[in-house]
C-alpha cells in the first residue's frame, strides 16, 4: 500500500503529543535519534504511548505498543520517526508494529539511517499496513537535526559558545576570565551540555582556566570530555584528569611526548593519536563514538580553526554588561583570514534571550562549503 498525505490534518494534535514524549530523552539517545510514539486503538481512543529513553533500550514504538497490548489491534500508531527495519541492539520495530496488528502508521520523518531509509515504511505497505507520512516533518526534522547531520555527513553537529563583555572582551589582558557572566547564564551552560555528547576544549583551556566541563549532575553519563592538544603541553594536575566525575578524551599529535603519554596513560584518561591533529579529524572520531551533538568552550585559535573545517554549525554567545577594555584582551575568535566584508561568515535565525542581566544570543553559522 503506498504512502498517503493526510487529508484532514487529524493527526497532528497526536504527532504533538509523539514529539512531546520524544523530547524526554533529550541528550541521551545518541547515537541514536529521539523517538516518540502513540497508539489508538480502532475506535481513536489513546491506549499506549511510549518515548526511546536511552540507546540499547526499548524504542519508543515497542514501549508504546506494550503499555496498549491487545488493544492495538486494528488501531493506528503515531511515530515522530520512521519504524526501523534492522537488527541492532533490538529487533526492527516495523516487525513488532505488523506483529502488533496496527492497521494504520503515521509517521513524521523518514529515517536519513541508510540501514533504514524508506525501508522500513516499505516493510509495513508489503504487509499491508496504510502509511500516512511526512506529518509534522519540519517539526521532527528539527528535533533530530544533530542526528540527521551525523547520518549524512559523518560529523556531529558543532555549537560553539563563549561568554564576552559588552566590548567583546573574553578575557583580562592578564588572562583572568572567571566570570565574566553571571549565575543564570552559567547554569544555562550547564544545560547546554547536558544536551551535548562531548564538550571540546583545547590544552590553552586546561592550562588557563582548569575547567570541570560538566553539567553538574543534569545529565548522567556526562558528557564526554575532550581536550585537543597537539604536543600534550597539558598541566600535571587538573580537574578534568579525575575519571570518577566524568570520563575525559585527550586527542593529540603523532609527535606528542612520550613522558606526558605516560602521565595521562597513570590516571586513566583515554588517549587517541591523530596523524592530523586538527578539528575536522577529531569530529570524524567523535562521530565513530556515536556523538550528535557536540559543544565547543575553546580558546579564540581553536574556535576560528574549528569554523574554518565546517566543525560548527551553530553559534551560541553570551554577552555581559561589563566592560573590560585592553587592546591585548582576549576575544572570543581568532584570525579568520578575510580581507574584505563581503568574505565574513553571515548568521542565521538569530534568537536572543535574556538571562538575568546577560543576554544570550544564538544563530546557526552559514557554512564555508556544504560537507553534504
């Protein structure tokens, strides 16, 4: 049976409620996507629903239909996601919606997942289930944007974020840097990462600041912590070194010392050697390790390299009302290189936000080239 528009828009209160349910597991999925599903029973009436919590655990099709049980039968489930049609840490779920008796799938977004790919809507025709897709696409599209970008173009999705002063200030001539924004704006940063899987810095970072890096606690497992540093000019003791918060990933260099290999080799921190330590090798890594969405807190060399190789896609800067000054002041990016205004990169969707005296501004980057 093929696929059919909806004709009476009946479906999106429902479609809705499956993203609603989907959004719960925001930050804990990958590398798989957010998932959210309904079932009606054949009178329209809701009996299951169901969201993908964590990867390795039920998808949100299989919860759903085992809160309805029987009285699936002859009805219809609404799914943010197409049903997959492969085996991997659980069976196809299209097989469990045919075996469920589900007369009728309504569906958001076809998966981008080669494995998947239509695949799955195509099993449920063969077996003569009615297919209703691409309700609500724009919305689930949204939602899993990380997801679609690591599935197409083998990187995660980038946020850059730095905190300034009004005159683009991120640091004292000195170097001192804490804090240039206040409470609200830096526990907003800690729910950013816990939307991350990894948060990037690099060894200026360590060595300056001695960051945590986590969500504190919003977030279990945190997200991974990766310090990207060439020749491992890393400080013996650092927070970040402490395996028992958060598991840390130090990426560097052919070249790096064997001494300072050692040191880190001691305290358990993961390492991996790169033949180009740069930021587009570390994304293709981090997308082998099932990362969507990753977040940058790097030093203003590191960010302009990481724009430079198409490693950020979204831009997300907060601006204290304080005034630094200092022409050797740090600020938030490096050279860049353009010589001319109509060369520099433009933002898009710009959103702004107040957080108690700071505003936060956030814009996706109009990329260099398109990696797709």
């Amino acid at each position: 049976m093929r696929a059919v528009a909806d004709p009476d828009q009946r479906w999106i209160p429902w479609m809705r409620r499956a993203l609603a349910l989907a959004a719960l597991a925001d930050g804990h999925t990958s590398p798989n996507p957010l998932v959210g599903a309904v079932v009606l029973d054949s009178s329209g009436v809701l009996v299951g629903e169901g969201f993908h919590a964590r990867a390795g655990q039920p998808h949100a099709e299989v919860g759903a239909l085992a809160q309805a049980g029987a009285a699936a039968r002859g009805g219809t489930i609404i799914v943010t996601l197409e049903p997959c049609c492969h085996h991997g840490r659980t069976p196809p779920c299209a097989d469990a919606v045919i075996k469920a008796g589900i007369a009728r799938v309504v569906v958001a977004l076809t998966d981008p997942d080669p494995r998947v790919a239509g695949g799955g809507l195509q099993r449920l025709r063969d077996a003569g289930v009615e297919v209703i897709s691409g309700v609500l696409e724009a919305e689930a599209a949204h939602q899993n944007l990380a997801f679609v970008y690591r599935v197409r173009t083998g990187r995660p999705w980038g946020v850059l974020k730095w905190a300034m002063s009004l005159d683009g200030r991120t640091a004292l001539s000195n170097g001192a840097s804490q804090w240039i924004s206040g409470p609200s704006a830096r526990s907003w940063v800690h729910r950013l990462r816990a939307q991350c899987d990894a948060v990037i810095v690099g060894g200026g970072t360590v060595r300056a600041d001695d960051p945590l890096l986590t969500s504190r606690g919003l977030r279990s497992p945190e997200p991974l912590r990766v310090v990207l540093s060439r020749s491992l000019d890393l400080p013996d003791q650092a927070q970040l070194w402490d395996q028992s918060v958060a598991p840390t990933l130090v990426v560097h260099g052919l070249d790096a010392p064997a001494g300072a290999r050692s040191r880190l080799d001691a305290v358990g921190v993961q390492r991996q050697e790169l033949q180009a330590c740069e930021p587009e090798a570390l994304m293709a890594v981090l997308a082998q390790r099932g990362c969507n969405r990753v977040l940058w807190e790097c030093g203003p060399g590191l960010a302009a390299a990481a724009i430079q190789q198409g490693c950020v896609q979204d831009i997300a800067a907060v601006i204290a009302p304080k005034l630094l000054g200092g022409e050797p002041a740090r600020t938030p990016l490096g050279t860049l290189g353009f010589q001319a205004m109509n060369e520099v990169l433009e933002l898009q969707g710009l959103q702004q936000q107040r957080l108690a005296d700071d505003l936060l501004l956030q814009a996706t980057l109009s990329p260099l080239s398109d990696p797709c």
